[in-house]
C-alpha cells in the first residue's frame, strides 16, 4: 500500500465555499445522512450527459478520456489496457503520487479545463469536489443497486450530504500488526484488546533496542490519522451530526495525553516516530526493532519475504485495539473514482467508472497491487480467496467493520494542517496536550466560519 497520507504543508484548501457539516463516525453503527444516497438529487447538465442504461452499447467506442489517479510506477495504466480492449475507449493516463493529486484536480478545476476526464478521490475531499462543482455528481446516474454492491466504508467515501460523487474505488483502513515472536518472549500470546493493555504490554516490550510501538508521528496526516482513531476508541469525535466542534473534548485532550505519555513517560515509542512515514515504521517493524504498528493493509506479502524482512513468520495482523465498550475503531482510507465536472467525455468516462468497479479490474487490483477491494462479493469469490497468498483476508477484512470517518467537507485539508501541527506540538512538548487542542479548536473554528462564507 503506497503512503497515501501524507500531504505537503503547502497543500491548503483551495475551495472553502461551505461549512463543515459531515460528521466523524465513532463506531460501526454510527452513520450520518451522508452514508445513504440522496433521494431527489437535481439532475442538472452533467448528470443529463451520462445515462448508466447505455453503457456497454459501444456508442463510445473511439473516444479517447484522460485519467487521472495515484499511479507511480505505471502498474495501473497497464491493467487499463483491458478496458481499452474491452470498450475500444482509448485513455490517456495521467498517473502521480498522491501528494500532488488534489493540487492537479483543483488546479484544473479552477481553470476550468476540459483536458481531465476521470479523477481519484480520497475520502475527505468529497465536500470540496461537490460544493466547488469538480466533480460530477452520480447519484441520479448511478443505480442504488449498484451502490449497494460496495463495503460500507468505501460507499461513505464517495457519498457528501447524500451526493454521490465517486463509484468506490478500493476498500481500506488502518491495522494492528503484532510480532508474535517478540510479545510470546514477554509472556504474551495474544496481542492487546485495549489501548490500556497495549500501554501496558509496550513497558513488557521495550527492552534490549526494541521499543513497544513506532508510528508515523511527523507532522502530516497520518498523524491526524492515528489521533482520529484513539480518538474515536475513547469514544470521542471531532465534529458532531449538527456540525458542532468537539476537537478539545475530554475524549480528545485523552486521546493527545496517551500518546504523549507513551512517548515521553513510558518511552515505549521509537522516538524517530515524530519524523517517521507509515513506510519508515514498516521498515522498522520488519527489522524486528519494534514489537507492534497501526499500519495500513499490504504490509504483506512483504513483511514474509526473505529479501525485505528478517521477521519471516513472526507476524501478524488483526483489530486495532479498543477502549470499554468499543471494540475496535479505525479511520477510513477508502477512496472513489469519479467524472469532473468539465468533462467533455462524461459518457465515455462513465465507462470507465463502471469497469473500475468491476470484478475484473478489482480482482486484478488486489492480485498486482494488494489493494482490497470495494466490490463485497469478491470477498467470497473463489479467485478472491485463492489470490490471498497472505492468508491475511479475513483478518484485514474484519477492522473494516470498525470504521470511523474524518470530516468529508470543505476546508478539510486545512483543518487537517492546522490539527496536526498542534498535536505535535503537544508531542514535541511545545505545548500541553490541552493547550494544544485548545489552540487547534480556536484556529479550525476559524475556518469553519471563513468556509461558511
């Protein structure tokens, strides 16, 4: 799994044309209007060029769209290629690191470019796509049916206010990761159910060069990432059903005290967490230098591969821990592939739409990529389950149960920088965990107000 979040300071909010109103999700069950489709959508112009009925007819065929996504190393453009051969759709693959996608998209966007077709959505930028009118608006394109065919987190991705914007692109969240052979050493033979009991099996853990835990601690947004689920496993949440502010909350100042108490009393964290990726704390994990990671889903087959591990076989993966009543929580990274609004090509691009969506581009995905799939009933298909050479698939599949949601809404991305700058600052003890969220609470209601303008 590529590290997908983490974006550059630069990267501020360029539409902030409406308050913040979704809301972060603490468990399994709590869902906000914005995880069902909405019912009486306006149709309008862009929704008038796409006709779902149509698709397959070859009436597009010799069109040609251009694709933008996260794609690095080419390996997508390469399974798009079937879509060509299947649709006779040529496309025109703009591929980048994730970092950059949301600059593009917006930049094209403000200039109201037609150049781009076909776009990568990460699940916190739905309310800057819908109210900036970036993207297309599905939801009286798209049937429910279809809809309904998606995991759960995965249909929150591509869903603001009812909107839909997206088809789900991949299923994902963040995991538990545990050395089996490091806690079985300390006396342990299963790995923590709560975050008490992972605070103390981390004092057990660090010993001789090895620490508890490491996480990607630096300032980006896998840092609000880890803060959200704590967070959220304390039974918190950032911002309520009525759009109210709840960043200084008790449940938050907790959650910012436990990881500074892990880091500075307990020192049971790798202190290079505060300057580590998610990939730098995999790396780590897989040298056997710590004991347990809340990472992202694909840490294997690599973490089993001779050539890139010295920890073959002494792993596992399961539920991050949870806290009293809640089991486990999770924030989501699901994302969704969706039309901009400019296009010129909404039919042809609406094919691809659907293709992505497909059992044979998902299968593809998860077999070349290790990316989990949207589609639900892959994860009872037969080729599915054979291509798990992991054995991994119904452990990664069970946290995405426990999902929680960030603000899907605009102004997020500068929530996200303002947020994750003052729980450092907390971290690197500039600041009290409390002094730090108060500051934070002040700063993103201040946004709030400027997005609601």
């Amino acid at each position: 799994m590529p590290n997908k979040h983490s974006w550059p300071k630069w990267a501020a909010p360029v539409l902030l044309s409406a308050a913040l109103l979704s809301a972060c999700g603490v468990t399994p069950s709590a869902k906000s209007d914005a995880s069902q489709p909405a019912s009486s959508a306006s149709a309008g112009g862009a929704q008038a060029e796409m006709d779902w009925s149509k698709l397959g007819d070859g009436s597009q065929k010799g069109k040609k769209i251009t694709v933008l996504m996260v794609d690095t190393d080419g390996r997508v453009a390469e399974m798009a290629k079937k879509f060509t051969e299947e649709t006779g759709i040529e496309v025109n693959f703009m591929g980048v690191d994730y970092n950059s996608l949301f600059g593009k998209i917006t930049t094209a966007s403000l200039s109201s470019s037609s150049d781009i077709d076909i776009i990568e959505m990460d699940t916190i930028w739905g309310g800057q796509f819908y109210e900036g009118k970036i993207a297309a608006d599905l939801t009286n394109v798209m049937p429910k049916e279809t809809l309904a065919n998606y995991t759960q987190s995965s249909v929150d991705s591509v869903i603001y206010n009812g909107h839909v914007l997206a088809i789900p692109y991949y299923s994902s969240s963040k995991h538990l990761y545990w050395n089996k052979k490091l806690l079985a050493d300390a006396g342990y033979d299963a790995p923590p159910k709560t975050w008490d009991e992972f605070r103390d099996m981390s004092k057990k853990l660090t010993k001789n060069g090895v620490y508890g835990s490491a996480w990607s601690w630096k300032q980006a947004e896998s840092l609000n990432i880890d803060f959200d689920t704590i967070v959220a496993a304390f039974g918190g949440q950032l911002l309520d059903e009525q759009g109210k502010l709840h960043v200084n909350s008790k449940e938050a100042v907790q959650a910012l005290t436990y990881m500074t108490d892990l880091l500075h009393i307990d020192k049971t964290v790798d202190p290079s967490s505060l300057q580590w990726t998610e990939d730098d704390v995999k790396n780590a994990f897989s040298a056997g230098k710590i004991a347990m990671m809340i990472n992202w889903e694909g840490m294997y087959p690599d973490l089993n591969n001779a050539e890139m591990s010295q920890v073959v076989g002494q792993t596992d993966v399961g539920l991050i821990p949870g806290q009293g009543d809640i089991m486990s929580t999770a924030v989501s990274g699901s994302e969704g592939i969706g039309i901009m609004q400019s296009s010129k090509n909404k039919q042809a691009a609406l094919e691809f739409v659907k293709w992505i969506g497909e059992k044979g581009f998902q299968l593809d995905n998860f077999k070349e990529m290790g990316i989990y799939p949207s589609l639900k009933s892959l994860y009872e298909d037969p080729d599915m389950i054979a291509a798990d050479s992991t054995e991994t698939l119904g452990k990664i599949v069970e946290q995405f149960q426990y999902g929680s949601n960030r603000p899907n809404a605009p102004g997020y991305v500068e929530w996200a920088d303002i947020q994750s700058n003052e729980i450092y600052n907390a971290l690197v003890k500039n600041k009290t965990p409390q002094q730090a969220l108060d500051d934070a609470a002040d700063k993103i209601d201040q946004a709030i107000q400027r997005a609601a303008k």
